[in-house]
C-alpha cells in the first residue's frame, strides 16, 4: 500500500517517525511519502518538505507568510496526484491539514487523522469540517473520545499516547558518561525548553534565564530545537552556569532535578520523566490579545487539561517574569510541593494509558484498508 504522511512540526515528526515504523512492521511493502523532518527520514520513506518550512508560529505570522503557506498547500496537492497513495494521514497540523483533507475527500482519497487537532481548545467549529473531511480519528488524549462521541455523536478511536511509546523506546544513557560528554559538572540540572521557533525561544529564554544568579548550587542547560543552529543559540551562552545541549532532549530530561517548559508537547513530556516544571509562555502582545479571547481553557499545559487541576503552576504573559519564576522553581527544587508534583505524575501515567499506541494506529489503518 501507498501512504502519505502529513507532520508540519516537530512533536508530528516524532510520532510520525514511531508510526512509520509501525506502517512498515504491518505492511513490509509499504511505499510512504511525507512531510515531516529528520526523525521520520530516519524511519524510511520519501520526504517532500522539512518541517522547518512549514513551522509559523501566532496569528500575526501565519498572515504574514499566508503567500508561502498556500504555495505549499498547491505543492502538496500536486504530489498527491502523483503519487497515487491508497491513505492519507494527517498529524495534527490542522491549519494545513484539514485544507487538503477537505480537497482529498472530494478525489475519494481515505483520509486518517492521526492526533486530533485540538478543537476542543479553540475552533470547535472545525467539527463540521472534521465530520465531513475525515474518514477516521484517532486520539490520544483521555478526554477527546468523550468530546467527539458524547459531545458531537462522531466515532474515534482513542490509542492511548504515543509519547509513552517514545519514551520507553529510547536508548537510556549513563548520566556520568552524558555529563562528561557535554562538560557538566555535579551540580543538579534544572532544564530549559524554549520551544522550537526562533521568536518563541527568544523571549523565552530572555525570561527562563533571568533567575539563573538565583540558584548558584544549580547548573541550567538549553534544550535545542533541532530545527535551529547552534549559532542561534550563541547569543544566550553569556553565564558559565547556562549550557547547551542540541537534539538531545530526552537525554536531558532522564537527567534533570527541574524544568522551565515552554507550553505545548515539552510540558507533557517532562511529567513523563518525572521532572517536576514550572510552565512558562509568553506570545506576542497581539497573539496574546486574540488567543485570550477565543480559548475559552482553564489551562494551557496538558498535564493540567488531562488531570482537570492544577498540577503545575503555570506562568502566562505577565506572570511570565523572572521573580515569578524564581518563586515557583524554588518551590519544586527545595519544598513539600515537589513530592505532590511526583505524586500526580504517577496518576497522570495511568490515565494515558500503557504503550503501543504507534502500533495499535498502525494496525487500524492498516486494516481498514485491507478491508
């Protein structure tokens, strides 16, 4: 069979990358295009476009490259007609995707989805184009089977959370051998991850590295994006107590006492490690002004919207300020809090379920097209 993958950032990269693997044990004469990045050009398959083209970050970009995004939505649809695939997955991504899902529908092409767009946060209105445009859903957070089935009478099947399966995959690293590879010495690490596009990281860390000269029995260290160089990271090496380390994340993360996350897929995936973590976000002033008034959410990070409370503290905008983050980093390094942190991690595990859900989409969608 023929599949064409479409990941436009790099959490998509890496459950596409898990996925693919998944495809190719189901099917052995599986032929993949995708758009994604390196970690899924390492599983196999043809990659179109790098998710480095495709990444625009707020309401403000997204208009200001809207040129760009619909010269590679033309360019996507014409490497569809030619590569004839028998399915379609999307990867979240729903600005893009669901533009070629309504377009693929209409040619008869079935169409996967693979991580719900997240219209139970904004746009629920997408749920008539979802309806109509997709084929079959498959979630991976706990509450979105309730939302599509109860809420809006549309069946999914719900995987369980791939980030278990990446995470419990991983080669696991000697600390001391890691430490010694990137010249950290033994003091605990407290983790940085500033997201992944350039604007974002920029006023990130700008916050994130405020407090540095407040915990001198600490080292910090930056979690690079792949899709950025090291020079661009250069600029934010001024402290002998701030280091870098590139693509190695997961590595990072198994060694960590605490993290300062950016909002997004990082916050869960820290919990996942057992880390406990201050949530830090702060967008532009008009993104910001748009976003508050459309996400109707009480939180932002998805260990607090998967636990429906308040597990970690979360910094937005104003809040977002460096003795604000002092406070809280303070309270998961050296007080009570830290052990209800770890408490809640635990219950958290459960509710995602165990792994496999790489294997058990793969095998859905596999089957519904040998069916």
């Amino acid at each position: 069979m023929k599949y064409y993958i479409i990941a436009g950032e790099a959490s998509g990269d890496l459950h596409g990358a898990n996925l693919m693997k998944s495809i190719y044990k189901e099917d052995p004469n599986a032929e993949i295009r995708f758009w994604g990045g390196d970690l899924m050009q390492k599983a196999g398959g043809t990659l179109v476009k790098h998710y480095r083209e495709l990444a625009f970050m707020g309401f403000a970009e997204v208009v200001m490259n809207l040129k760009t995004i619909l010269n590679n939505i033309k360019i996507c649809k014409a490497d569809i007609l030619e590569f004839k695939p028998d399915a379609i997955i999307f990867i979240d991504y729903p600005g893009f995707n669901m533009r070629i899902a309504e377009w693929a529908k209409k040619l008869k092409i079935p169409t996967h989805y693979y991580i719900s767009p997240q219209i139970w946060a904004w746009k629920e209105n997408r749920i008539k184009a979802i309806k109509r445009d997709v084929d079959f859903m498959y979630v991976i957070l706990p509450f979105e089977k309730d939302f599509y089935e109860k809420k809006h009478h549309f069946p999914v099947e719900f995987v369980g959370h791939p980030l278990i399966d990446a995470i419990h995959d991983r080669e696991h690293i000697d600390e001391a051998t890691f430490r010694k590879e990137f010249n950290l010495d033994e003091k605990p690490i407290i983790a940085l991850l500033p997201g992944s596009r350039k604007q974002e990281i920029s006023k990130m860390l700008t916050e994130m590295l405020s407090v540095v000269k407040d915990f001198p029995k600490y080292q910090f260290v930056i979690a690079g994006a792949p899709s950025q160089d090291y020079e661009f990271y250069a600029q934010f090496l001024n402290n002998e107590n701030v280091h870098f380390i590139s693509n190695r994340t997961y590595d990072l993360l198994s060694v960590s006492t605490a993290a300062l996350v950016t909002s997004g897929t990082a916050t869960l995936e820290t919990a996942l490690f057992k880390v406990p973590e201050v949530v830090c976000y702060k967008g532009s002033w008009v993104s910001y002004q748009i976003a508050k008034r459309i996400i109707t959410l009480k939180y932002i990070s998805l260990v607090n919207l998967i636990m429906d409370q308040e597990v970690v503290t979360e910094l937005i905008q104003g809040d977002c300020n460096s003795k604000k983050i002092k406070a809280e980093l303070h309270k998961i390094l050296e007080t009570d809090h830290r052990k209800k942190v770890l408490e809640s991690y635990e219950i958290l595990e459960q509710k995602l379920g165990g792994i496999g859900a790489s294997h058990k989409t793969a095998s859905l969608i596999v089957d519904k097209l040998n069916s």
